[in-house]
C-alpha cells in the first residue's frame, strides 16, 4: 500500500494513461526453446540431486522435482524455453546431464 | 551459518524466456541476487545488456522490479528512489545493477558522487569487460590485450582498478565476486544489505559472445579467472581488506593456476602475443602486490 | 513607510514581501510542500537552491536535499524520488540544462510528474551568464508543461500552480516555470506569499500514475515494439493537450483563492480592440504593455499578447486573438539558428501567417531591451507595412537602437546601423544572400 507523504496519502492512480510499464512474464522473448541447437538429457540415475545445475541455469528452466512421490529430486527441464546453452551439463559434477543435438533426436 | 543450497528460494527471479544470450552471466548474477535478498530488491539498471534482457512490452524479463534509466545516470537515480522509499517508511533494497560501462566509464561521476554522499543503495557492477550490448566494444574494465570490435589488434589498455577507485571514497563495504562463486556473492549480498551506506559489489561475468568460448563453459572460465589469479576475491570492510577464498590461498603465485588454463579457452585471446601476454601477467601481478601491501600496511602480513 | 501603502486587492495574505524571483519560487517550494530536492549550482539559478537549503535548516520546510555532483545527476535524482512516490522539484538553467537534456525525455516518457524551475540564461560561448530564451525553447519538444513567468509574483503562482496541474491525472507529465535570468531572479518585486492554508486547499495530495517499490514487478522503459512505442507517444501529446483544459481549471480555482486570474495561457492586454499586436513570453512583456500605452497615446492601436505558457501551445487562444489583427510583431528572446526566433515560427504557424508579422529577435544576451525599445520597434513595424501593404518577415533583428533585416527575410530599408558588426548589413540583397 503506497505510504503518506506530505503527512498525506500518497494516490496512485494511472486512469487510462498508456504506461511504458511491463510486468515480469515468462516468454518476454518469444518462445526461447526454438533458439537451441542442442539439449540438456538426463541419465536420472546418475543424478545425485546436488542442485547446482539449478543454480547455475542462465534461463531458470529447470525445477527440481522428485521422479515418484517420495523419490529422489532431480532436474526438469523446460524444453520450451530452454536455450540449450549446456551449463547445466558442464557444471554437472557426475555428468548426469549431456547435451544432444537436436538434429539427433528429431531422427535426421 | 553455511547456506544450504536447498533452501534457496526457488522463485523465480529470471523468467525464462527472456532475450540474454545462451549461458549469459548477467542472467546467472541476477538469479543470485534474488535468491540472496528476495523479493525487497528494487532494481536501477542503466543502459547495457540487462536493459535489453527484459525482453519486449507487454512483458519482463527479470523476476524484479526493473527501473530502466539513461546510461549516465544510475547511481543517482537509485539515490533519489532510496531516500523517497525510506522517507515513505517503505522498506526496501534499492540495489543499482549496472554493466562496467555504465560503471567505470560514462556511469562513473554518478557513482562518485553516490559513494561519497554515502547514499543507501548497493551498487552492483556485473562486469563483462566490455561494452556487449552494443557488440563488443572495449570498456576501461577491458583486459589488456583483449580483442574487441575497437581494438581488433588486442587492447592497448588495462582493466581499471574499479573497486580500488571507490574504496578511495571511503565506503562501509567493497567487495569482489564472480558467477563462478554463487556462495560467496550471496553471502556477500547478505551482508551488504545490513550494512547502512553504499555497498559497492563487483561482480566478474565472463561473456560466451563477447569472449568467445562455449556457451556452457560460462561457470568453468569463471571459475579459472579466479583460480588462476586474473580475479581476486576480497572485501573491503570499512576500510579493512580481506581475502576470500580461494583467493586467500593464492597469494603465493606458485599456487595458482598457470594463466595459460584462462586464456586458451577464450577466442578474445587467441591471437595475443607472447610480449602481451606479458604485460597482462604484469597487471595481474602488479594487483596482487597492491593486495599485498595493504595487507602488510594492516599488519596481516 | 511601510504603513501608508494601500493594501492591494490582489494580497490574499493581507502583505508583500520583497523578494528576488529566486526567493519566490523558494517559497512556492516550501509552500507545495516539497519534500525532494536535488539541484547544482548555475549562475542565476543557484539562489534557488539556497534558499531551499536555507529553509530546510530553519526548520521551515520538511525535505530532503541531495548534493548531487551535476546536473544530469540532479534531474535523474528528483526523477528517482518522484518515481519512488515524493513530491521533487528541481532548478537549473542555461549548460545545466543543457547536460541534463537526456534526462528530460526519461522524465517526461516515464510519465512521472516533475517540477523543475529554469532561470533563463544564455548558451555559450562565449560565456554569458545574463538572460536569453535559448534554454526554455530547448525544451519545447521534451513532452515538459512550459510555463514563462512575467515577474515574481507569477514565478511564485506558477510554481505553485505546476504542481496541482502536473499532477492531474488527465496530464501525468512533467513542468518547467521559466523566469528571465537576473531580470526577476535576482531584482527584488513585492510578492504576496499565499498563507499555507491556502495552498493546502488548492493543492490536492501527491497524485502519480504508479510507484516504484518492492513488490510491484514491473519494468519501467524496456523495449517496445515500434507500433506501441508511437502509441505511448501519441498519448503524451494527448495528455499534453488535455493540459489545457487542466490549466484552465486550476487558473481559476487559484483566482478565487488568491484574486489573481490564471484561467488562460496567455495575457491579453488591450489586445481585444487592437489593430496590432506586440506577442511574447517574459518579463520584457511587462515593458511591452507600457510601450502599448505610448504607443496608442501616438494612435497606433496596439496590444500585448503575453504566452504565459509555451507547451501546452495556446493555439486555439492565440488565433482567437491574433487571426483578425492587421499586424503583429514577435518579440523574440532567443533565435533558431538558421531560421528565426521560436516564437516567430510557432506564432506564424498557429496564425497561418494571415496577418503580418515580423519577426523581431532582441535582447540576446542580454541586452537591455526597454519599453521606449519596444515601443520602437513596433512603429518601426507599422511603418514597414504602411510601405508594403504587407510583411512577411522571418528576422528583423533589433541590436543596440538599429535593425538588422537577415535572412531568411528579403532585404528591407532599415533606419540605423549596427555599432559594432562588421558585416555590411545595407548590402545583403534581394534574396537575403
């Protein structure tokens, strides 16, 4: 709630004014995912849930979530906007993670 | 109190999908510092790439509020916004988050000027060396020999001593990080932000596009920087130096890693001559004899 | 003695108070109960700032004020403090504004509402710190409210004024009180100083469209697409043209309280049953209405078009009182470079050059320019279009008692010479090559 001023509340109040204002939203560059030439895949039983590919991503598109209730926590990836920098997979200290070419897996 | 990585906050403090490059630092850097201070940041960011990371109206990039201001102008800006904040009884981390161009050079008289009124804001340079956003061009916190797009035969210059040039104003709090050290720049962050003053925070991004290496070797060159002794992690509290480590364990050169394992890995080096190479051994050196000596001037030698 | 001066009907405090035009827009500061202000010092505007800081230390007015190491530092400050939901002001004049020019077009684009004061001086080099326009009319495309005070007394009402119209939610932009640089800032006038009760009836609480603070996740200025760009655009020059309606309002709202009449952007002296019209903005227009006595004793039926307000431009109140006049004559205190002086070029366009009108650039630097000059000037025009039937001329330049027709006006007969030019005026020819 905006404070007083002037030992008065503070009104604010933009009417139908065009503001340059743009509240914090995923995808403020498109869908990023399209960018990448190659992703992040994971070997999840050699993930040993240490988090730092989830400290590290540039992109914050990966959530640590268990594989099954009560499971170890291990990375999901957000294909869509993930940019396939390879962060993850080099900060990786078991190389749970590689990075394949999308090429690859599209079959071609 | 040793942080636990996994009770960070998992907000998110960078939305994905934003316009960064792959494997960009900033991006990292800022995720940091939300974690580290949450959700009472209010960000100034002058010109430079996390200007342009946000993406296009209607939406944001960044997980925090985002004040866009001129070039020239962040330190003072963040000034007038902290004092409205505080005067309105509004708490707040009014913290500036600027490239080293709107720091070290068209940025640098706001800053002094900030620094000496001792306003209230951390000012955090995220530092990569060069002017990116507008592609590549040299910056006073360029390294010595480096290729930009203005110095295509290797930068004649050297990297300007930034945190050494505010400690001369006398600041409560001055220190170094690196993305490479997540622990140490949220550490420092919490630690900034219970200090009252201005809080100056240089944060060392290496650039997979404005350096040339592989986008997912953004942490491993960070890393290098500082185990090889081109970056020195310290703080300056009130006055007082100290190194952190693993910088603490690098003041005897035989320690650190040849420069070599930094350079190679970067394309902006890749032609540099050995007599360059030289001259940047001898900047690197020449600041970790100033490390040195104010260490011995404070009697920790 | 004090005693046996009449109360004037136009002091609602019941006192004038001698003061500097400096001292009066200080005191419209404390009045608007500021409570942010960051400026440097410039010659003539640094009274101002002392001022303030003078009463910020006697306890007479609650703010802060921030030393800020520039100009360009001093309105992104007072931008930071408003944006962050405080009442700011600002002041500064001349290379100060100058330096701080980028800093208007943040301001304004934000939409975040600004007061800042300019105390008119002249550009260099040479070094010049006496009055001139040159920096005021640097202001115009900015999306800034302009207002140009003729004496103390309005540089005080207008301050005050700014705040309530700038904080309208129909304009939501930033203002500027232009006052003549050592003419009014420095000359003592007596100023009736509303009681504080009174500005308090008159100015609402800070209004502005959003705050920064934490909390509120938004970005302010990243890119947009170029189409929503010219959007935001276009509703700034909306917003600035609603100001119109916004001033009107407020001007008679503060003649009720005060007694003296703001209702229109522009003043009108005499001017309704005038066959000419001397037009301008600031102090020398005070001459100007005392040359229009002179000169309607000799005859000649002239009236004083003061622009009280340059941005919003009183288009529809300039062409009500302009378009049926014969004559008029643009007093210009500041020149375009390579054309004429600003106020010519706006006048001419609002009045689709239908009657004469000349251009007459003086004062520049400073220059003494006296109502017996005024008065000069504007016979010497009405002789000009006896002659021809009709004029059209860009820039009759008046310097030192002589004119000097330039181009882009063809070559007119002119009455006296330049003292110290060394261009040979009487040659330029036909074309004004």
């Amino acid at each position: 709630m905006p404070s007083t001023t002037q030992g008065k509340e503070l009104i604010v109040d933009r009417r139908n004014h065009f503001l340059p204002l743009s509240p914090s939203d995923i995808g403020s560059a498109g869908k990023t995912g399209s960018w990448r030439t190659e992703r992040p895949v994971l070997s999840p039983d050699k993930c040993t849930s240490c988090y730092l590919c989830w400290l590290y991503c540039p992109d914050d598109v990966i959530t640590m979530q268990p594989r099954e209730p009560g499971g170890k926590e291990v990375p999901v990836i957000d294909y869509e906007y993930c940019k396939g920098c390879g962060v993850c997979a080099n900060v990786c200290p078991v190389k749970a993670l590689s990075m394949v070419s999308e090429e690859e897996l599209l079959g071609a | 109190m040793a942080l636990n990585i996994k009770t960070l906050p998992k907000k998110k403090y960078v939305m994905p999908g934003h316009a960064a490059c792959p494997g960009c630092p900033e991006t990292m850097g800022f995720r940091h510092l939300g974690m580290a201070l949450g959700d009472k940041v209010v960000t100034v960011i002058p010109a430079g790439c996390s200007a342009v990371i946000q993406g296009l109206w209607p939406k944001q990039g960044w997980g925090l509020p985002a004040l866009n201001i001129v070039f020239a102008a962040g330190a003072a800006t963040a000034s007038g916004l902290a004092r409205a904040l505080e005067r309105r009884g509004v708490e707040a981390h009014v913290v500036v988050w600027a490239g080293d161009g709107g720091t070290a050079d068209i940025g640098l008289q706001s800053l002094s000027g900030a620094a000496e009124r001792g306003e209230n804001i951390i000012y955090i340079c995220v530092d990569n060396e060069a002017y990116m956003n507008t592609g590549i061009q040299r910056s006073s916190l360029t390294p010595h020999g480096a290729w930009t797009t203005t110095t295509h035969r290797g930068n004649p210059g050297t990297k300007k001593p930034m945190p050494q040039i505010v400690a001369a104003h006398r600041v409560p709090y001055i220190a170094t990080t690196s993305v490479g050290y997540p622990w140490d720049f949220i550490a420092k962050l919490r630690k900034a932000a219970e200090i009252r003053g201005f809080k100056y925070i240089h944060l060392h991004a290496p650039c997979p596009v404005g350096w040339r290496f592989d986008s997912g070797l953004t942490e491993k060159v960070a890393k290098l920087a500082v185990e090889t002794g081109a970056w020195i992690l310290y703080e300056y509290e009130n006055g007082r130096l100290k190194l952190n480590p693993p910088s603490n364990r690098l003041l005897d050169p035989s320690k650190r890693k040849p420069l070599e394992e930094y350079i190679k890995l970067q394309g902006r080096f890749r032609d540099i001559s050995p007599r360059t190479l030289e001259m940047l051994k001898k900047d690197i050196d020449r600041n970790w004899e100033e490390i040195r000596a104010t260490l011995r001037a404070q009697g920790d030698l | 003695m004090a005693k046996s001066i009449p109360k004037p009907q136009w002091s609602v405090s019941g006192e004038l108070i001698p003061m500097r035009g400096n001292d009066a827009v200080a005191y419209a500061v404390k009045l608007a109960r500021v409570e942010f202000v960051a400026a440097y010092p410039i010659t003539p505007q640094t009274i101002i700032v002392e001022k303030i800081d003078e009463m910020i230390s006697r306890g007479e007015l609650e703010a802060e004020m921030m030393h800020v190491e520039s100009e360009h530092s001093a309105l992104a400050a007072t931008y930071g403090a408003a944006i962050g939901g405080v009442r700011s002001f600002t002041a500064t004049s001349s290379h100060g504004l100058a330096y701080m020019y980028e800093v208007l077009w943040w301001v304004a684009g934000s939409r975040v509402p600004v007061v800042m004061a300019i105390v008119a001086r002249a550009i260099g080099p040479p070094w010049n710190i006496h009055v001139e326009h040159s920096d005021i009319m640097a202001t115009r495309e900015t999306g800034w409210l302009v207002s140009v005070a003729e004496n103390n007394q309005e540089a005080l009402d207008l301050t005050i004024l700014m705040f309530r119209v700038t904080e309208d939610p129909r304009v939501y932009l930033p203002g500027i009180i232009g006052l003549d640089g050592f003419i009014l800032s420095h000359t003592v006038e007596p100023v009736d100083v509303p009681p504080q009760k009174v500005v308090d009836e008159f100015l609402p609480p800070r209004r502005q469209p959003y705050v920064f603070e934490p909390g509120k996740l938004v970005a302010m200025g990243n890119l947009m697409p170029d189409e929503i760009f010219e959007e935001h655009r276009i509703d700034m020059h909306y917003s600035l043209m609603k100001a119109v309606r916004a001033i009107e309002e407020a001007g008679r709202e503060y003649s009720k309280l005060t007694g003296r009449d703001y209702s229109r952007l522009t003043e009108c002296y005499r001017c309704s049953d005038a066959d000419y019209l001397i037009a301008g903005t600031g102090s020398w227009m005070g001459d100007a209405k005392i040359a229009v006595d002179l000169l309607r004793e000799k005859g000649l039926k002239f009236g004083a078009l003061r622009l009280r307000w340059i941005r919003p431009f009183p288009w529809h109140e300039v062409r009500e009182l302009g378009l049926n006049k014969k004559l008029v004559v643009v007093l210009d205190r500041s020149i375009s470079f390579g054309y004429a002086g600003q106020l010519f070029i706006e006048l001419s366009s609002a009045l689709e050059a239908k009657p004469s009108i000349v251009g007459v650039p003086a004062g520049i630097g400073g220059l003494d320019i006296s109502y017996n000059d005024i008065a000069y000037i504007a016979e010497e025009a009405t002789r000009l279009l006896e002659e021809k039937g009709r004029i059209y001329t860009p820039v009759l330049w008046y310097h030192l008692g002589g004119f000097k027709p330039l181009p882009p006006s063809k070559h007119v007969e002119t009455t006296r010479r330049a003292q110290f030019l060394s261009i040979d005026i009487e040659s330029i020819g036909e074309d004004g090559e």
